[in-house]
C-alpha cells in the first residue's frame, strides 16, 4: 500500500495518502480525524494522550506487528518532532501531516 501512496521519490506525503481514498469533506472533519490519529497512536503505544516519545512509537509499532530498530525511531523522532523537545506534541503531529514539502 505505501509504494502505491508514495511519491516520485518513495515518499508517502498526507495529501497523497489521503488521495487514495473517499474525499472527506469539511476541514473540520479532516482535523479532527487527524487529532484522532494522533491520540490513537500515543493511546497503543502507551504514551500520554498529549505526547508521543520514541518509547511510544516502538510501542505502537511492535503493537502492529513491526520490529524498528534505533536508528528508524530516531529517523521518525527526527521528522516529527518539530518542537525538539524529545517528543511529539498534537502540534508537532499536526505541522507534520500538513507539510507539503
């Protein structure tokens, strides 16, 4: 499914994942599902519903049946991340799902 969704240079942008799909409509509705997501992702990998650590994405990745190793949490940390406290805050989540670069 990710190769499909990705892009000319492998990558998988929101937008373009999103496009796979049924058009929601509402910005509203699109939000809120994305804040949805992120509460689900801190919610699996035991973190707070308000923050998500490398500790909580290993989690939530063992939880869907992926081993990642150091390098790949520190790789998504990096990304994420955008505050550069060491975690990923709704904001962070936020900022990254809209980026269009």
């Amino acid at each position: 499914m990710m190769r499909v969704a990705a892009d000319q240079n492998g990558q998988v942008k929101w937008n373009g994942f999103l496009d796979q799909f049924q058009t929601i409509e509402g910005e509203d509705t699109v939000e809120s599902y994305k804040e949805e997501a992120f509460r689900r992702v801190a919610k699996v990998g035991g973190g707070t519903e308000n923050e998500i650590d490398g500790e909580c994405l290993r989690s939530f990745f063992q939880a869907l049946g992926e081993n990642v190793n150091d390098e790949e949490i520190a790789e998504l940390m990096q990304i994420a991340d955008g505050s550069g406290k060491g975690i990923i805050t709704l904001d962070d989540f936020m900022i990254m799902l809209d980026e269009e670069n």
